[in-house]
C-alpha cells in the first residue's frame, strides 16, 4: 500500500492510499464491494441498488486514468433467473463515475445492452446478448472486464426481478485497477501534456501548435477533463533564429531575365541573402515578407516607354512593380512591389526585371536608390522541430 496524489502534489483532493502491484506495474483503488454480495429478492428494476465506496475520490480516481495508459474494473454476475434484461426490460444496470446508468457489462462503452458472452456469441442462447438474460432458471454467470477509462470507475451497482424463491443474484466487483502512463514525447502541445510531465502551478505557459508555438493559461486546480482547464491566449512569436536583410546596389542595371544582383547589405541577419547572386533562401519553413523599390530612367519618347520588374520565388514570377512615361525629355519614374509569401526552407525568391523598352535601364549610384528587403515574418515552428529531430536521428 502506497499513498499517491494523482491530481497533483499540493493542490486538489488529498492524496489517496492505493494498492500497488510492483510486478504488474499496476495501481489499485479499494472499495467496499470487493467480495460477492447477495442482492437478495425484490421485484422492480434496480429495486437492489448498492452504491460502491472506494478509498479515493472521483477526482483523484479521474486523474490517476488519465495519467494512466490503461484502466479497468471487472464485474461478475453470478444469476439463477435473475435477468439483466427481459422482454426489453432493464432491470439491471450500473451507473458510471457520472451517476450515468449503464447496461453493458464487458467491454468498452455503449449504448448496447451486452455481455462477454454476446461479443464473442456463445451465450447459452443465441438470441440473448448475456448468460443471465436466458429463461431457463438454472445457475448462470456474466463476467467481463470493463476498459473504458473515461467512463471508470463504477459507482453503484443496480440489479432487480429476483423475487421468486429460486431466484438469485450475486455480484462480485473488482478493484478500480489502472496500467502503464502516457507518455508525452517531444514539446508539449498542451496543458494536459505539462500537466502529466509534473507541472502543477497555474500560470501561463507556451506549448506547442499545430504550426506555432502558442500561449495558454494552464488551471492545475483542474484536471483536464474539466471546462477551464486550458484557455488559449495566443500565438507567441517564437523563432529558432532570425532572419532579415536589407541590399542596395551602387550602379545601374540593364541585363533582363536573372536576378539583379545587389554590392551592399545594410543588414543580413541569419545570412540568407547572397548578395553576388541576388538570390534570398528561406532558413526556414514560414511567413516572409519582401520588399523592392527604385528608380527606373525612362527616355524621352512620343510613345510609352516602359519598366517591368518582379519579385520570384524558385523562378515563377509573383507580381510586377512598372513605370512608365510618355516624355519630351528623359524621367526618372519610381516603381515598387511588396510581397508576403509562404516558404518552405530552400525556397529562393529574388528580383529580377523582365521586360523593358529600349533605352529603360534600372538606375542607381552611390546615393542607392535600389532597395531590396526582407524579412521572417512568423516561423512554422512545427516544421523547424521536426527538421532538428530528423538531423539529430541521422548524427546519432
């Protein structure tokens, strides 16, 4: 015998006092229906009606199944024309940790009255669902294992139609046992995650999204079953490492189809962008945000004149910046384009012009009038993590 404190050290309903079963890696809660038990004779459904009081409370108990890997109880019924059910009739049930009547007695949850022997049907009679439902008044016996940890432990045993002399009920309930712990592996996801690996102060915590990383008020006075236990904040602007550039150039440009190469980089945080090939490569999975903006020199012309310039990612163009001008003397006309895209790390995006009338050129000198910039707007964090691990697995 053991004392645990399944809803956590400190807080909640007082610890409880627990058979442990060293070899089996099992917990057992007591109680006080341990040994067969005559219903004695009565005629109603569920006019015997026996609650079941165990060493624990409905909270700790709760807990300890969802810490656990797996929980159960048996039940044995042994009966002489003491049915469960007649002519659709419920005369026999028992109530889950709810108060929740139930009329299965093997298995896992359902709606649907049955018993061991009608899930691997050999009843004594094939049209029944359990051994105790037969007409015939000879001694039977139900017995089955209930494993839906959700709805554990039992808490009060129901059984009725025994009122002839011959008639007999006996009921024989096994400890609330449970098995095994669930393992949280990797970041945790959850409160109930943090809340299984030890955590037991209420607070903010970050966890683990589907993509982000997220922040959440973690309730440890409550057991993650109960509203409230977990409220969702927000997402938190977590990244494994920075990523953001800023280029200009120092001369002017005229070569279409490939990427404008850039001298200068005001800023290249993370190292992302080469400058020699004016190419930008995600670090990593997620949001980015990209800027271009100059100077294009337009000439004089009785017709348009015009500058075509995007932004590419992996050789597909995404947008254009153009100017253009119809002049009697040459102009200097800005253009400019932003982007905010999805990538995938390896992704390159980078400028490039793509059409431009005779005579157009992009312009610059040493006062940079060309401005290329970027940045990682939010991490697909989820993506990163699962990088790490997979590099982690290949280097050991």
């Amino acid at each position: 015998m053991y004392w645990i404190d399944p809803d956590g050290q400190g807080i909640g309903d007082s610890p409880i006092y627990v058979y442990c079963d060293m070899a089996k890696g099992s917990t057992s809660i007591l109680h006080d229906s341990e040994s067969p038990i005559n219903v004695g004779h009565c005629t109603d459904p569920g006019c015997y009606s026996r609650p079941v009081n165990y060493n624990a409370s409905v909270k700790q108990m709760t807990a300890l199944a969802q810490l656990s890997n797996e929980c159960h109880q048996s039940i044995k019924y042994d009966c002489n024309f003491a049915p469960f059910e007649l002519n659709e009739v419920a005369f026999g049930w028992w109530n889950d940790k709810d108060g929740n009547s139930k009329y299965f007695w093997s298995g896992g949850n359902t709606d649907t009255h049955t018993c061991q022997c009608g899930i691997d049907a050999n009843c004594v009679e094939t049209y029944i669902k359990c051994n105790c439902d037969a007409a015939a008044p000879v001694q039977l016996s139900d017995d089955g294992v209930i494993t839906d940890k959700s709805i554990l432990p039992i808490t009060r045993l129901n059984f009725g139609r025994t009122q002839l002399d011959t008639s007999s009920g006996v009921h024989t309930l096994g400890r609330f046992e449970c098995t095994g712990q669930v393992v949280v592996n990797g970041m945790p996801t959850s409160c109930e995650d943090l809340w299984r690996i030890g955590h037991t102060m209420s607070g903010l915590y970050s966890v683990m999204g589907a993509e982000m990383v997220e922040s959440v008020y973690c309730d440890f006075n409550k057991l993650p079953s109960d509203p409230g236990f977990e409220t969702w904040i927000g997402f938190a602007d977590v990244k494994s490492a920075p990523a953001y550039f800023y280029a200009q150039r120092n001369s002017s440009f005229n070569q279409k189809n490939i990427p404008v190469p850039f001298d200068i980089a005001k800023v290249n945080i993370g190292g992302a962008m080469d400058l020699q090939t004016g190419k930008f490569t995600a670090p990593r999975s997620g949001t980015y945000f990209f800027s271009v903006s100059g100077l294009a020199v337009i000439p004089a012309s009785s017709t348009e004149m015009g500058f075509w310039i995007g932004i590419y990612l992996n050789g597909n163009q995404i947008g254009s910046g153009y100017s253009g001008e119809v002049s009697t003397a040459s102009q200097y006309q800005p253009y400019s384009q932003q982007s905010t895209l999805n990538l995938e790390a390896g992704d390159q995006v980078w400028v490039q012009i793509w059409q431009m009338s005779a005579g157009v050129f992009l312009f610059d000198n040493n006062v940079h009038f060309t401005h290329f910039n970027g940045w990682l707007l939010q991490e697909n964090i989820s993506n990163s993590l699962n990088a790490m691990q997979m590099i982690r697995h290949d280097l050991f």
